[in-house]
C-alpha cells in the first residue's frame, strides 16, 4: 500500500446507546465516562472506564463485558485496575482534582504486553502515565513519560494511545509510537475565556495531536526505555472546516486495509449569548501502515457530533469523546466514548468496501 492520499472513506455510524452510567457509589457521583477498552487473553472484552469521585478524584475502573440480549454488550464493574497512588497523580483536596484520568489501552505483540497509557493529573499537572499488564485486569505503573528530546517548555500533555505494531518514525528508526497531544498554558488556565487568542494563533501553534516515537530495540533491550521518547511530530492541526480549537487523539489505531484507522476528537467553539459554548465531536484519520506521520485520510466534516440528550447534557455538556475500540469484522468495529463526560456509550462503525487504486486514481 502506496502512502497516496485517499479521496474518499465511507463508513456508517449506528449509535448503540449508553453502556455504562453512574451506579451511584462515592467513586462515580462525578460520572463514568472516557473509557479504555481491550480483549483480554481470554476474548473477553475489558473496559476500563474512568470513574470519578466527589472533588474531580479519578481512577481507572474495570468492567467485564458479557453478550446481552442485544448489542451491544452488557459489562459488569470489576474493582479498579487503577486508584491515585503514585506521587504524580496526587494532590491537595483543595486543588481542584487528581488521579488517574481518561486511559488508552494497547495490546502490542511483540512487547507481549498490554499497555496502558493514562492522564496523571498530580502536583505537576497533567502528564501522560504508563502502566504495563499481561493478562489486561493487574496493572503495574511504569512511570511518566519524557518528552524532553522535543524541547518543549510546557509539559502538560494528554490523549495518549500507543500504535499496536512497530512502525518507522520520521527519520526512519523502527519504533513504538503513540499519539499525544501537548498543551497550551493559555488553554489550561483560561479554559473558554481564552477562545479568542487561541483562534489568533496559528493551527499549527494550537493543541495539536501529535506521534511519538520510542525505538524498538531501546525497549526490548529494557522496558523501562518505552518512557523515552526520542521523536515527536504534528500530524493532525486544527487547521480544518471543523475542530479549530484543537485536537486530539481518540481511540488506539487499529489495521484496517488502507492503514491505521482511528476515531479522533476535535473542539469546536460556537459565540452564544456573549459567551463561547465549546462542542467535542469526533472523525475519522487513516495513516500509513508503515510510516504514521503521513496521513492519509482525515475527516472533512465530523462523523460523530453530540446530539442526543447523553451528549448534549451532562457534567461538560455537548461533548463525545471516543476512546476505545473493539474489532468485530475486517471492517466492523465497536467505539465507545465519553458522553457529556457523565456516561459511556457505543457506536457501532461499518466501513464500506475498500477501493481500488484504480478507483483512487479514476476519483
């Protein structure tokens, strides 16, 4: 497969409706929302949602899916794979939230290993956590991730999901990569009153999804090393017809015949009433099976927008947030995301035949 730029990529959406809601235990009053999501070694699928707890507290819960009567499936709570323990993801009562916050999880092969990437959000901020599994239900943390070879000089940085094969980085080493996405401190400490100057800034300068690398031989020689990133490059800015104000990654890739699909989500904000209402929608990105950086397809208007009463009102209102996917067919998947940031909910995706090269370049 040529990295050729795809015209077109159709899929129908279905929504399957809420999976999970608040069961109205202290450690879900806040909601249960932004889910990860894998097949443990026994095909059962896992989902971990985050669940937060009366001052913004979060952690990283379980919950074993079962076939209901009907779709989608029907998941049963499992204690928590992750609580805030670790000095990084604690702080102050006072200081408006900590914990475990909003994970990814990735089954990659030749590590062995299911790989949990999660929002540490502790004294420093938020910062992007690694933890390992090989049966996906114990966990064991890694630590945080360092970016320092991108010479940021703000490291608050969220949305991470690791790519689940070896792919190349952009100066051709062999590697693991993930998406991330740095942000802004104008966004962190104005949230919607800082709208305007963000809009004045250019796309590329806005919270943008990024990949990052690590080199496979530096991981195998010692796991420790998948926290070193070594390369980070911008593939999705807010440059488009939607999501100006920033994106940011979604669901982990998965293969699809054209290369690596992922569901991401954008923001938008709309003037109302003399004050900026911001919306989470979400779309389509396919990358090149072997070197991610090149893009081959992105959604040019979003394929899933907040629209029904779950999305349209909640904790943080008009908000979908896909971050977990389960493969059903070559071509059939099974999203879940964040509704409103107060329940989890599931669409179901068919992507429609791939085309041709032939049809590629007749288009």
């Amino acid at each position: 497969m040529t990295a050729t730029a795809l015209p077109r990529f159709d899929a129908t959406l279905t929504r399957l409706g809420v999976v999970l809601s608040p069961d109205g235990s202290p450690a879900e009053v806040e909601g249960v929302l932004n889910p990860a999501g894998v097949r443990d070694r026994d095909g059962r699928y896992v989902l971990f949602p985050r669940c937060v707890a009366a001052g913004n507290v979060s952690r990283v819960g379980r919950a074993i899916g079962q076939p209901g009567a009907a779709d989608p499936l029907v998941f049963a709570r499992d204690g928590f794979a992750l609580e805030p323990e670790a000095p990084y993801e604690l702080r102050a009562p006072a200081s408006g939230g900590m914990g475990c916050e909003d994970p990814r999880v990735t089954f990659i092969p030749v590590l062995d290993r299911y790989v949990m990437c999660y929002t540490a959000f502790g004294p420093l901020g938020p910062r992007v956590a690694i933890a390992l599994s090989h049966d996906a239900h114990t966990w064991e943390r890694l630590g945080l991730v360092d970016f320092s070879c991108c010479g940021s000089a703000i490291d608050d940085d969220k949305d991470a999901a690791f790519f689940p094969e070896p792919v190349y980085s952009p100066d051709g080493v062999l590697s693991l990569a993930f998406y991330h996405r740095p942000m802004l401190h104008i966004s962190t400490v104005d949230g919607r009153s800082a709208v305007p100057r963000i809009l004045e800034l250019a796309p590329q300068d806005r919270e943008s999804t990024r990949i990052a690398y690590v080199p496979l031989d530096a991981v195998q020689r010692d796991i420790a090393n998948l926290l070193k990133v070594t390369e980070s490059v911008l593939v999705l800015a807010p440059d488009g017809a939607w999501g100006r104000i920033k994106t940011g990654g979604g669901t982990p890739p998965v293969r699809i015949e054209e290369g690596w699909l992922s569901l991401y989500h954008a923001v938008d904000a709309l003037e109302v009433d003399g004050r900026y209402v911001m919306t989470y929608s979400a779309g389509f990105v396919v990358h090149d099976i072997d070197r991610p950086h090149i893009v081959r397809y992105r959604s040019h208007a979003p394929v899933l927008v907040p629209e029904n009463r779950d999305e349209l009102h909640g904790v943080v209102s008009n908000v979908v947030f896909p971050t977990a996917i389960d493969t059903l067919g070559a071509r059939n998947f099974d999203v879940y995301y964040g509704m409103a940031d107060a329940r989890i909910g599931c669409v179901r995706i068919e992507l429609a035949p791939a085309r041709s090269a032939a049809d590629e370049t007749a288009a």
